[in-house]
C-alpha cells in the first residue's frame, strides 16, 4: 500500500512540474530579449513553461491579438485595466471635427492582425463614407510610430487606443475625433482544457500578476496598447498582485 502512495505522489510532482507550452503571436521582429526576461519572470513564480512563437498553433496556453479558437483565460486590459478601446487622433490645430472631414487626406495605421489598428479603424472611416486609397495609408510598426507621422504633419489622422493616448492628448496638442466601444477578444487562450496542476495555476496567476510597469521588455512582444491581462469574470484565476 506505501509503494502504491508513493507511486501516486511521484505522478502528482510529475504532473506538477511538466512544462506548460506558451505561444505568442506577435508582431515584434525581435523576441529574443522580451523571452528571455519573460522565461526568468515565470521561473520566478514558480511556472515551468516553454515559450513559443508565431508558427503553426502548438501552444496549451496562446496569446491572440483578437478572437480565437478556445477557451479565453485571461483577457488583455489597457492602462485602465479595461477592454481596449479604438481612437482616431488628429492634432488640435487641425480642426477636423469628424471623420468624414478625412476624405481625401492622408492617414496613419498600424499594420499587422490586432484588430484595433487596422480592420476597426477603416470601418469606423467606412461608416463615414471615408474610403482611403493605399497611397493615403501610412502604416507604421506600432502606435507609437503612427503618433509620430501625425506630429510630425505627414498624416491628418492616427488611430490609436483611449488607454495609451490620453495621457499624451493634451501635452502633445491632440484630440480624440472618433471613438469606438471597448473591444474583447485579445488575450491568452486555451484550445484544449489545460492539465489540472499547480504548475498551470502557477502559470496563470504569473500571467494575471505581470504587469507593463513591472518589466516594459516584455511587453514588446504585445500590442502597445497591453499593459498586463485579468481574468474573464467566470474564472477564479487569482488577480492579486502581492
């Protein structure tokens, strides 16, 4: 009977310790720094796990910029702590008072799959009557950038996300033209229900906990506009932070 005690527990510390496979997508061209810390960052809560990116979906737990396959775990918040939430920008001076008044003009974007800074933004235009042509797009890496071709005059318009801009709207001269509704969907998904263990509870109160003020390497591997994850209400993930 203690052979058979001690087989079990052995298989209980087996499974507690088996890595749990994270995959991001992301648009950064370099992840070598941003894995690195984030690796050191796990470990230190006590998370085994191996990070993965881009490619063909293998991850148990995978960050999406929008909606995907699965389980949502831990949805991606602002600076607020909320849903993000899609902005078209223009500099004070200007004087555009709605979208429609960008017929025509140059605008800036964001390329890549996050829905906030290309699909949402030309259907905000669209519903305006506003159909930029390709030369009249600027698409910049991130949002930062897309901020920048408007400061600097090469665009009449950025889009951008309330959380990340608001703080920059009045020193910088800017407004906020448009705005849309908080936007779910981006966030660490599970295709398949994860093993039941300590490590995967680890793991996802690490995720929960880590925040962009905590470490702003690692969030290059994120949309800008990210700046740490909670849990969906139906989730008992803990969000404390201490």
């Amino acid at each position: 009977m203690s052979a058979l005690i001690l087989a079990g527990a052995v298989a209980d510390m087996a499974r507690a310790a088996d890595p749990l496979v994270l995959q991001v997508f992301t648009e950064a061209r370099s992840t070598i720094v941003a894995s690195h810390r984030l690796q050191n960052y796990l470990e230190g809560a006590k998370c085994v796990a191996n990070l993965l990116f881009n490619g063909k979906p293998r991850g148990e737990l995978i960050f999406r910029a929008g909606n995907t396959e699965g389980t949502l775990l831990l949805s991606a918040v602002n600076r607020d702590g909320e849903h993000p939430v899609p902005v078209w920008v223009t500099r004070k001076t200007a004087g555009v008072g709605s979208l429609s008044e960008l017929q025509g003009r140059d605008v800036s974007m964001v390329a890549g799959d996050d829905p906030l800074a290309g699909a949402l933004a030309l259907e905000a235009l669209a519903a305006e009557g506003v159909s930029p042509e390709p030369g009249q797009i600027y698409e910049a890496g991130d949002f930062s950038s897309a901020l920048g071709l408007l400061l600097h005059n090469n665009t009449h318009a950025a889009v951008s996300e309330l959380g990340l801009v608001r703080p920059m709207l009045e020193t910088q001269g800017m407004v906020v033209t448009w705005q849309g509704e908080p936007v779910s969907g981006a966030g660490w998904y599970a295709p398949a229900p994860l093993p039941e263990s300590t490590n995967t509870r680890a793991c996802l109160n690490a995720l929960a906990r880590i925040h962009r003020l905590d470490d702003r390497q690692i969030f290059r591997i994120f949309p800008e506009w990210v700046s740490g994850f909670r849990p969906p209400e139906s989730n008992d993930v803990e969000e404390s932070r201490s």
